[in-house]
C-alpha cells in the first residue's frame, strides 16, 4: 500500500489527473452494480435491466472524445452508438429465447456470443460504409 501510495504522490499534476480520473470511473461502475444488486432484490427487479442503460460510459467516451478530437467526431460517435443498439437487442433477444430452453450460464453464453457476432458485423459494416463515405 505504501508503495502505491509513494508512486501516486511522486507523479506529475497529470499523472495524478489520470489517475484519480480512472479512480472516479471505476466508482461509476461500482455504483451501478450496487444500484443493479439492490434493485435486482426488490419487489421492482425489472428495472435492474435500465441501469445498464444509463449513459454513465458514454457520458465518458463522449466526453474524451468531443474534448480530444473534432465535433464532427464526436457525432459520429454518438451515430455509432445509436447503431450499437442493435447488438445489445439482439443479446437481449437471446436471452429471453434461451431463458426457455437452457440453463442460466449456457443463456447468458449464447446471448453473449449473439451479441460478439452481431458487434463484430456492425464493426465491418462501419468501417466499410463509412470509410467509402
């Protein structure tokens, strides 16, 4: 701990920028996976499927990018994420198929996989389209 410590104190001011900048992100997603545990609980666990939603990453991704690159990037960031929705239906469209027929571990698998899949084509796609673009 110590030495952790020693190393955080001896960086420069943007060494520890970045550090309590990864520090503040990784509180984000602690916080919503309490916030998913807890709602999962209670007697309104659907909404533990909302969480997820929240732009608590993409508020992040945006925000580098719009601050590191051009406005016309950061759009096409924000396109690309609206796109980005079609492999996550499909993760979910999984899962709710396999929850009939298979166990926990295998559903979430196979929706898994649906979902790298349906990334991986959307990343082709992309790239083709808007690169002849």
């Amino acid at each position: 701990m110590r030495l952790i410590f020693y190393d955080l104190t001896n960086q420069d001011q943007k060494g520890k920028a970045s550090v309590i900048s990864l520090f503040l992100k990784s509180l984000l997603g602690a916080a919503a996976v309490v916030i998913i545990a807890l709602l999962s609980k209670s007697k309104n666990f659907y909404i533990a499927g909302l969480v997820p939603l929240f732009p608590t990453f993409a508020l992040i991704a945006h925000f580098i990018v719009g601050s590191e690159r051009s406005m016309e990037d950061l759009r096409q960031t924000a396109l690309f994420g609206l796109w980005s929705l079609l492999p996550y239906a499909a993760y979910l469209a999984a899962v709710y198929y396999f929850s009939y027929r298979f166990s926990l571990v295998t559903t979430l698998s196979a929706a898994t996989v649906i979902w790298l899949m349906a990334a991986s084509l959307l990343i082709v796609a992309w790239t083709k389209v808007m690169i002849s673009v």
